[in-house]
C-alpha cells in the first residue's frame, strides 16, 4: 500500500534521532515538507542534512525547547514563515526523570508537566486554527504502553502522558468534524537511545551484565525483539494519510504484543 503526502507539511518535534527522526524520514519519503525541532543544535544540524540527502524533501530544522511556550511559539512561527502552512503534527517528546512518589520533588513534576502534557495543549493551540483553515490536518501524539501498566520508576511520564491521552481523545470528539483528525501512538520498547539508557540504569541498579539488562527490558515482548523506528514511524505516516480517514480518537499500541490489557 503506497502512502502519498505529497504538498502537505509536517511539523515533527523531538526529531533530530530517535523515534521522531524516523517519523520525520518516512513523512519526508511520503512527500511531506518536513520541519524538526530539538534542543541540541549540533545534532539537529545533522538530523537536517541526512532528511535533506535522503530524498530531497524541503527541511527545516529549529532548535526548541519542548518545555518552553516562547520557544514553541517561536518554532510554529518559524514553520509558517517558512512552509505557509502547516497539516500534520507528530509531537514526540523528550526524557522525564525516573523516580518514585517521595524521590521526585516539585520541580520534577513542573518539568514533566511542561515537557509532556504542556508541549501539546501549547502546539495543538498554534497547529488547529491553521489546519481548520486549510480544511483538515492530523495530529499524532506519541505516548507510551506503559500508560495501561505503569511500572513503578515510570510515575512522571505515567500521570503525565494520560493527560495527553485524555487531550488527544477530546480534541478528537470536536475537531472531527472540521476534518481534523487526533490520535495517539503509543510504542513499547523500541531500539533506541532511551532504551539503551534504561538498559544501562539496570545494569548498574542491579549488577547486572549487558544481556542480562537487555533480557529484562525485552523479555516481555512476545516477539522476543525491540521494535524498529522505522515501524514506528510506518505507522504514523499511515495515521497522517487519508488511508487512515476514519481513524480518529483511537490508542493505538505499538509493542510487539507486550501488553496483557485486553482493551
């Protein structure tokens, strides 16, 4: 099945490696004018030019913090200016500090909320006025599996990312429609930095070696793998296409089946 996203632009954050790099490539091989953000500058940069050497698609690259409203704002601004419109949001985000209830402090969980939970009420504000007047646009959250089973180092990113959920299901119920779809993608483990830290913190936690440390972390998985970004990012190109035209409002867990919920 051939996906086209020819003449639309998509804004993806947290883009410069990872999950939102794979997003920002398959959106860019769909057709898409991409736009990415990030904070480091130098990685950014080269984020910019590998889209760029892959398929000739238009690229901007900004540099933003998801967790400041002036440098959103800023960002979105940039993206007009550069592009005129904007019709696809994937908003990826950053890292939150592992902890429990009497480890995290206050400034932890401003953090988190800003970073998590603020990021997309702030870009869901600035994106929909221009996608209802382009007639229609997408946007898709990346969340986690973890939000239907919350490990216990996970809390920040637990409370924070079902706010999220709770967002994205209530602007799909009243954006629909105006031809604006929300959904949210919520992958489980896949082979990327982030992974690999937890990996790390494991081994060091608990004496444990590489394989060791990677078991635990993937031994969940029934596929008995971690996932790819690139099948991620397939599914979110899908989600932002008219493929996916009656999709909206929907969780949709990407975890290699790790998950035991049934619904």
């Amino acid at each position: 099945m051939e996906v086209r996203l020819d003449g639309k632009v998509a804004l993806i954050t947290a883009a410069s490696e990872g999950l939102g790099f794979a997003c920002a490539k398959h959106l860019a091989k769909a057709g898409c004018a991409v736009a990415i953000c990030a904070r480091r500058e130098d990685v950014l940069a080269r984020a910019r030019e590998m889209l760029a050497n892959a398929g000739g698609a238009e690229v901007l690259a900004v540099p933003a913090d998801l967790g400041s409203a002036a440098a959103l704002k800023h960002l979105v601004d940039r993206v007009i200016e550069a592009f005129g419109r904007i019709d696809v949001l994937v908003l990826n985000s950053g890292h939150v500090d592992y902890g429990d209830l009497e480890e995290l402090s206050d400034d932890q969980w401003r953090q988190a909320f800003d970073l998590l939970l603020m990021s997309a009420v702030r870009l869901a504000r600035h994106c929909i006025p221009m996608m209802r007047a382009n007639g229609g646009g997408n946007i898709v959250l990346l969340g986690s599996a973890t939000m239907r089973e919350p490990p216990p180092h996970l809390l920040l990113s637990t409370v924070m990312r079902l706010g999220v959920a709770g967002l994205a299901k209530t602007l799909a119920r009243s954006l629909a429609p105006e031809n604006i779809r929300v959904n949210l993608v919520a992958p489980g483990y896949f082979d990327t930095g982030r992974v690999h830290q937890r990996v790390r913190d494991i081994m060091q936690e608990k004496a444990a070696s590489l394989h060791e440390a990677s078991a635990e972390v993937s031994g969940g998985v029934p596929m008995r793998r971690l996932g790819s970004a690139d099948e991620l990012a397939d599914l979110v190109v899908f989600l932002a296409s008219g493929k996916a035209g009656f999709v909206t409002g929907s969780t949709i867990v990407i975890d290699g089946g790790g998950s035991r919920v049934l619904f």
